[in-house]
C-alpha cells in the first residue's frame, strides 16, 4: 500500500469516526457507518485499526492533544505558574465535557465500556509530575502513578454520576470538585487549594470554546 495513501486512509476514517460519534454517538455508531462515512472498504478499516473502541481511544487522545495545545497557548500569556496551569487545564477539560451534549455523552459512554481510563491516566500523571516537580514535593513516580490512577477513577465517576442524575451539584462546583481533589492529591494546604482555584475560576470564565468534532476543539481568550 502507498505510504501516502495509506495515512490519508486512516486519516479520512478516523475524521468520519469523530463526526459520527459527535453527531450519533459512539454506541449507536457501528463499524459499517463510519466506512461509509469515511468511504473506505472495511478491509481499509481493519488494516489500520483493531476494533471501534480502539477509534474512540484514538480520538480522545486526539482531542486531548489538541485541547492541551490550545489551552496552555492560552495559559501562557498570563501566568507561568504550573500548579495555576494545570488547575486551568482540568478544570476547563471538564467544564467542556458538562457543558457539551456530545462531548458529555461520548465520555460517558467511554468510560461505561472502560475506554476511557487508560487514555487519560497517562496524561494525568505527566501533570501530577510536573506539579511535584514544581512544587519541590518529595514524592515518588510510583506514587504519582498511583496519585494518576486514583484521580482518574474519580473523574469516571463523577462523569457517570453527572450523566445519570446522581450527582446534585453545578457545572462550577463539579469543576471546583475536580480541582479539589486533584490539589489535594498533592497535599497543599487549603489556603493555597482556595487561591488557585480562585484564580482558575475567574481565567476561565474569560475563555470560550467551539467543537464540531470530537477531534477539534477551538479556544478563544477574551480578556
């Protein structure tokens, strides 16, 4: 197979995945939609992907990228102050998937078929150790492994939780629980809890997103 045509290939099936999944979503989404969608033969699909959940993992992960990219651009210009960034950066992640009808119900139903955990722990402990490093914490990588493992858990289960109803709290205290929990994974004390989650708080209230895939997000800073 031609090397170009092969990554414009994979490329055409995971952009028809995102589109399907945002416009669908990814339950109701099968396999022979998105080669339609993507208009590639289903041996075209296989060649470059094992199965649907490993597109969505893809995606995530795509979004993610893409997310981080654009929100720490951002951040940039007014502080560089890493424990303050990835305040910012977590909360405004989840104040995106509460506040976006397709974002909410792709991540809900990634992390009820367990997608979900294993693309964002990787991500989190990178954070968890740069804020140790930061911060001069004497803690080790396994446990800022662990730290990763147990905020992830977390964060699925606040997302089924705000999904079905079983959790009682507004997008701003579900954002602050977040970065609550996650300040404290690090054991900073609460004054210093409450000062960045002030500050986060009142950044992102200044920041405004656009997404019409579940690939591609577009952030704009209105100061």
């Amino acid at each position: 197979m031609n090397y170009k045509k092969s990554i414009d290939t994979k490329e055409l099936i995971l952009q028809a995945a995102a589109k399907l999944f945002f416009e669908k979503g990814y339950s109701a989404t099968t396999v022979r939609d998105i080669v339609a969608e993507a208009n590639v033969s289903l041996s075209g699909l296989n060649y470059h992907f094992q199965s649907k959940a490993d597109l969505a993992g893809i995606i995530c992960q795509r979004f993610l990228k893409n997310f981080n990219s654009k929100i720490f651009a951002i951040i940039q210009t007014f502080t560089d102050d890493p424990a303050l960034r990835d305040t910012i950066h977590i909360g405004y992640w989840a104040m995106i998937f509460i506040t976006n009808t397709q974002c909410r119900d792709f991540y809900y139903e990634l992390a009820k078929e367990d997608i979900l955990r294993h693309n964002l722990i990787e991500s989190d402990y990178q954070h968890f150790l740069d804020q140790a490093n930061y911060l001069g914490l004497n803690i080790s990588k396994s446990v800022l492994r662990s730290y990763a493992h147990i905020f992830v858990s977390a964060i699925i289960e606040i997302i089924i939780a705000k999904k079905e109803n079983e959790l009682d709290l507004t997008t701003a205290e579900t954002v602050d629980l977040y970065n609550e929990f996650h300040l404290k994974l690090l054991d900073l004390d609460a004054s210093r809890i409450r000062e960045l989650i002030d500050s986060a708080d009142r950044y992102m209230s200044l920041i405004h997103y656009d997404i019409h895939d579940l690939m591609n997000v577009t952030l704009r800073y209105e100061d």
